[in-house]
C-alpha cells in the first residue's frame, strides 16, 4: 500500500533577521504561508533502509537523491523510532530548487508526515520534532504546514489570527541563489540587533481574537520587509527584474521575495487578477516559472 502527502511550497510574506548568533546562523520573525501549488510525496513501505526516485519537470535541477532531504529526514527519524518501516519513496518535483520556496523542506516534512502515519506517531511527537529541526531550519514549519509565525533559527512556532486566503502570483526568474551566499552577503556584525517584524502582531495570543482583515492584513504586510531581499538583489540583481515586472501588473498589492529568493511573490485581490499578471509576465519573459495560486 502507498501513502501519499502534499508538498505545498512555502512562502515568507515577511522576513526580519533579527540577529547573528555565535554559531553563525541568524534568529528571524517570519510570517510563513503555504500555497495551493507544491510537489507530492509517495511512500511504499518494504525493506530495511530508504530509496528515493525523483520524477517531474524540476526533477533534473533536484541534485543527487543521495543528497536529498527526504532520506536525511527519514534516517533521522528511524534513529529514533526503532518500530519505523524502511521503504521507497518517489518524489514528484514541481516546485523550482533553490528558490526561497522551501521545496526541499516541504518535501522532507511530507516525508515525515507520511512516516508518522505509517508509524501511528501524532504530528506533536518529540521525536519527530526532533527529526524536523535536525532536518533544516524551515522543516519544522513545512511539517506543521500551516500559517505561523516562525521564530528563532526556524523551529520556535507560534500561531497566528486566522487570515484571510490571499491570490498570488509566484515568480521565479531561474537563477539558484544558495542561503549561506544571501546570508553571507548581509553581513549582520554579531551582536547587533535587527528591527522586530510588524507581521509579529498578527501572533494570536488568546481564543477569540477577531479575524486578521483583508485590507488590515494588506496594511501590515506593507509595512513590514524582507530583510533577506537586499542582498539576495545584490548577488543575482535579475530578482530585482522579477519585482518590477510585478509591479507593473494591474493589481499586484504588494511584491517582495520569499525566503532567501529567488522567488518573489505578488499579492492581488482576485485570482482573476493573479491570472491575468501570470499572463503578461510570461509574455516578456517566457522562460521563467510564473504560478498563479493561493496563499493561506
Ligand atoms: O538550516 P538550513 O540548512 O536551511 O540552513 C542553510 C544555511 O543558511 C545555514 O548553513 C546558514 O548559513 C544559513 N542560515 C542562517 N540562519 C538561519 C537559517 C539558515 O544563517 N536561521
């Protein structure tokens, strides 16, 4: 029997870096969402140990499936679940790589979510935390799969007011910028404190709290920024192409990139409108990946 899990692509509608840590990786607020749009995990239990096939239209930009995060997330979580099946898994590869989208996370936590089943572990389960954060620092977040408020290094997770569905516009101008470069190139001394990320009071603090409004939401993601966009902009200035052709199509509320780029996204009222930018930014550029979807 196979199980099968959605990989939804995530996306950083902001992004503060608050501070380098003396290991070298930096604390963030980052209000994180998933699309519609993803890639898809399938797992046929059988045998001791794991495999991965890679199939899909991105697949060949994937890496060696040695390397992937599946398999890493896999032996994590069998190290310490000793009960857990070995199996194959076939990953079907939609999303681009490298691309601030957490393709490879969202992956890896479809993996987990999948193996959970198998196992009978609930989604709250310490081990497979661990297994998450040990992973990366955006699986965590990918395995809740939800929006939240994402903290720390990626696996202090808060929630947020229930928000409104957002149409967008996925943007990615194919070029692969790696995150340790973008983080590199920010070169935050150590010590020094980032500004806190306006998104931060969209956290839920009690029950009841009233829905986060569409235009209340649109004014807070406004103010607030991707801390990663300078120089993600610096090291491939074609992102910086990418935001401007969102910004010139009818519509487009707010443009920013996700993550650590260099996928930027555009927010607009209607998927109608979504739709249409879609449309006009493949026509200048036909050879980039442009995805109409929904947020949420
Ligand atoms: O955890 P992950 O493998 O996604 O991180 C990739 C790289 O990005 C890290 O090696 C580090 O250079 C950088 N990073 C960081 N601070 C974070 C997350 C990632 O500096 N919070």
């Amino acid at each position: 029997m196979a199980f099968v899990d959605h990989a939804p692509a995530k996306v950083n509608l902001t992004l503060a870096v608050r501070r380098r840590r003396a290991d070298g990786f930096h604390d963030l607020e980052s209000l994180v969402v998933f699309a519609r749009t993803g890639d898809e995990v399938r797992f046929a239990p059988g045998g001791a140990g794991y495999s991965l096939e890679a199939r899909g239209r991105m697949s060949a930009d994937a890496g060696p499936v040695g390397d992937n995060l599946i398999l890493k997330a896999a032996r994590l979580l069998a190290a310490r679940v000793p009960w857990l099946p070995g199996g194959a898994f076939t990953l079907v590869k939609r999303l681009p790589v490298a691309a601030g989208l957490g393709g490879g996370s969202s992956d890896a936590a479809a993996a987990l979510r999948v193996l959970a089943r198998v196992a009978a572990l609930g989604l709250d389960d310490r081990r497979l935390q661990d297994a998450a954060s040990l992973t990366g620092s955006d699986v965590p977040v990918c395995l809740a799969g939800k929006a939240r408020m994402m903290r720390g290094t990626g696996a202090e997770l808060g929630p947020v007011l229930p928000l409104p569905r957002l149409p967008a516009l996925l943007v990615n101008p194919g070029v692969a910028v790696p995150t340790p470069q973008v983080f590199a190139q920010l070169g935050l001394a150590p010590g020094l404190e980032g500004q806190a990320d306006p998104a931060a009071a969209l956290e839920q603090g009690e029950e009841g709290q009233p829905r986060a409004g569409r235009a209340g939401l649109l004014a807070v993601l406004q103010a607030a920024r991707n801390d990663l966009q300078p120089p993600a902009l610096a090291l491939a200035p074609v992102i910086g192409t990418a935001l401007r052709h969102l910004g010139d199509t009818d519509g487009c509320r707010l443009a920013r990139m996700s993550g650590s780029g260099a996928t930027v996204f555009g927010l607009y009222d209607t998927c109608r409108a979504a739709a249409a930018a879609a449309k006009a930014i493949k026509a200048r550029e036909p050879g980039w990946w442009v995805k109409p979807t929904m947020l949420g």
